[in-house]
C-alpha cells in the first residue's frame, strides 16, 4: 500500500508557487534572478489597511470568528458588491474564505460529484484543473485563440456542453491572458446557458479593480436569469496588494453559501481575524485609493507589451486587465538555442530562466502550451532588464 493517497499522488504541484520557489532558491544561490513568475503585487498594502489590523490586535480581536466571516465584513462585501457590480447579495449568501483560492476550493468540493464535468476555457488560471480533478470533477478544455482575445466565443461553449456538465469556471480580468469579458459578451454566452438550467457559473472576478478600459467590469451575476446560478468569487489579494492576508470571499445562492460554510467549519473554520478586520476597512474605503496601483500596472502593460514587440519570435495580444502578458512563442518550437533543444513551452520557460535568468511560467500550466506567462507585477526598471536579458538571450 502506497504512503500517500492517489488524490495527492496524482495532483501536480501549482506552477506558479513551483517557479516562485525555484526562483527564491537560485536567488538564495546568489543567482541574480528576476522574477516574473508569481502574480503577486510589488506594492506594500496600503497604510490604512495596515492600520486597521494593527488597530484589531490592539481591541484583541484573537478568537475564533464565525466560520463564514464578521458580520461587519459581510456587511461590507454586501456593500461592495452594490456599489462596485450592482449586485445586491443577503448575508447568508457571503462566504468569506483563506483567499479565493480557498473559496473556489469549497465551491468545487460542495457542487462537484464524481465524473461531473467543468467547462475551462484554457487559458485558465493553473489550480482551476487541479480543484476540480480533487474533487472527482472532469475538466473540460475549451481552446481558445489569441485571434480571438484568448476568449471562449458561445458556439464554442455549446459545442462543450453534455448532459454532465456541471459548471463553467473562468476570471475576468483573465489570469493568464489579461482578457475581459464584456457585458455582451458574457450575455452572449449566458443566451447560451439559457437552454440548460442546470448548468452553474463561477465568475472569478479577483482582478476586477486591475482593468485598463474604460468599460468598466462585466459580471456574469447581473443578469436576472444567472444570478440564481452564478457564483461570484473575489478577494483583496491583488488590487489592494494582500497576497499574505489571504483573504477571499464569494457572494452565491444561499443553499450553496451554507454547503461553503459547513465544508470549511469541518476543514479550516473563519478565516484569520485580524485579516479580517482589515478587509472591512480595504472594502468600506473607495477603490480610488488603490487606483495609484492599477494606473502604474497599466503603465507596465504599454511597457512591456512594447519591448516585447521588438523580440523576434513573441506574438502577443493586449490584455486589457490583471498585470500578465501571455505571450505565444511556438516560433522556437524546434529549434535549438545555445545547444539546448526547445520543445515546448516548459523547455522554453527553463531556457529563460537558465540562460537569461528571468523567470516566467509555461503555458501549459494554463491549458496553452505554445504560450508562456509573464507577471509584470514588477518594478519597471526590471521588467526593462528583464526583457533586455531575454532579447540577449534569443539572439
Ligand atoms: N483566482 C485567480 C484567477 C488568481 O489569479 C488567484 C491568485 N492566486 C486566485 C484566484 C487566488 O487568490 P487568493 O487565494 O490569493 O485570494
Ligand atoms: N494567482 C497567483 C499566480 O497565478 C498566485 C500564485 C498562486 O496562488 O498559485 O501567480
């Protein structure tokens, strides 16, 4: 009899985290290593979210909360998903979670029975596959093209659709591509489900706030005839810059909110009170006061996305959200650079790193092998070397 269990045996290990750690240990090796793999910002949390906790400790906020969160943070993502995404959540229907990767992680485990499928329009973001397999569910890919902004169009969805479809799972802004669904795109794709009443949504909105256009953000929840089937996930991990908080939460159908809170009361309970409380005041306060941020991320997209257009080999799209490029590189497929066969988006992601000492992560984490994943969540003076590096590199 094996050790360890075939759940775990048969997982992979994230990406994202595994490259973070490869490039945390090259550096403790003295390698001068930049790292563009994590999505995770460079800014500290603002000082007046810093101050509500230190405040929280201060009132001895130190014991067990409920398991689904304060009431005072519900209350405010009530008041945020109203004032931000005109949705109007009651508080049995919020969840507050260990991030939002917790979040999706309860959703997957209270929704999903075996050999239920989830439709995954690839890029999507690494754990997606991997929460749903733990939990018996069939991933489904469905490929999109960077023709087509990375995005699933509604023939393609209805051409994924079976009789054990069980949900669709996507983010917009779009971790990796950058992507966002408007608000006819995504009615577009809710006419769609109009035909299949049983099949659910979760919208993963975690970098609504991080969004270039002036459009604004779409949720899929708006509509009348989804909002009884839509789960909406987000957190504070990325526009207010709180990777560490781990904070995420999810507004949803009651039935589903409860099964959430009684999965997590048996796994992790609340999440960590004083994290908590910071994140009423991150939620009560206008979102312009992390604006500074998202304007600097938007200043790095034109950045990068313009020193990428002068390295021979990258097709790239224009994200319009999140602070990723998702770059194509299938041109060096095959050939051989410094003695060092490419084969693949991995092989590709490793010669980065190896030769131009810049770490990124491969596509195929993502569902898309001929693409690798960029963070500009960087300073821009590295994302200009890191670039110059890989041009070297390539040339
Ligand atoms: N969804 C997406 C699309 C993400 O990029 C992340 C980043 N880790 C998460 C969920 C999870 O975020 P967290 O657990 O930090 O709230
Ligand atoms: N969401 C981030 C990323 O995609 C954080 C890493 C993770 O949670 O996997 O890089």
């Amino acid at each position: 009899m094996s050790l360890l269990s075939e759940r775990v045996l048969n997982m992979s290990t994230s990406a994202t985290l595994a490259m973070a750690a490869k490039t945390r240990e090259l550096k403790a090796q003295g390698k001068d290593i930049i790292g563009l793999s994590l999505g995770e910002p460079d800014f500290n949390t603002p000082d007046y979210i810093k101050d509500a906790a230190i405040q929280a400790i201060n009132e001895n906020y130190n014991s067990y909360s409920p398991v689904d969160g304060y009431v005072e943070l519900k209350e405010a993502i009530i008041n945020k998903f109203k004032r931000d995404n005109n949705l109007t959540y009651t508080l049995p229907q919020i969840v507050v979670s260990t991030g939002a990767k917790q979040a999706l992680a309860n959703v997957a485990s209270v929704l999903l029975n075996k050999g239920d499928e989830v439709i995954l329009p690839c890029p999507y973001w690494v754990s997606y596959e991997d929460i749903v397999e733990l939990f018996e569910g069939v991933p489904v890919e469905v490929k999109t093209s960077i023709d087509n902004d990375f995005k699933m169009t509604p023939e393609q969805l209805e051409a994924a659709i079976t009789p054990k479809t069980k949900m669709i799972w996507y983010s917009s802004p779009c971790n990796p591509s950058g992507s966002l669904y408007s608000t006819e795109e995504l009615r577009a794709l809710a006419d769609v489900l109009q035909k299949y009443p049983d099949i659910y949504v979760v919208s993963d909105e975690i970098y609504e706030h991080i969004n270039f256009t002036e459009n604004g953000h779409a949720s899929m929840a708006q509509f009348d005839d989804m909002y009884d089937r839509t789960v909406t996930v987000n957190g504070v991990s990325k526009a207010f810059a709180m990777t560490g908080w781990r904070i995420g939460f999810i507004g949803a159908p009651e039935k589903i909110a409860r099964a959430c809170t009684k999965m997590q009361g048996q796994i992790t309970s609340g999440a960590n009170c004083i994290a908590q409380r910071a994140t009423i005041t991150a939620l009560n306060e206008s979102p312009s006061r992390v604006k500074f941020m998202i304007d600097e991320f938007k200043i790095r997209r034109d950045l990068v996305l313009n020193l990428l257009s002068e390295v021979e080999g990258f097709q790239n799209n224009t994200p319009e959200g999140a602070f990723y490029v998702f770059p194509n590189v299938s041109y060096y497929f095959g050939k051989t650079l410094k003695g060092k066969k490419i084969n693949n988006a991995t092989d590709f992601s490793l010669f980065l790193l190896e030769e131009a000492l810049v770490a990124t992560v491969t596509g195929d984490a993502f569902g898309n092998p001929d693409c690798i994943r960029i963070s500009y969540a960087a300073s821009q003076e590295q994302i200009i070397e890191a670039i110059k590096r890989i041009k070297e590199a390539l040339s």
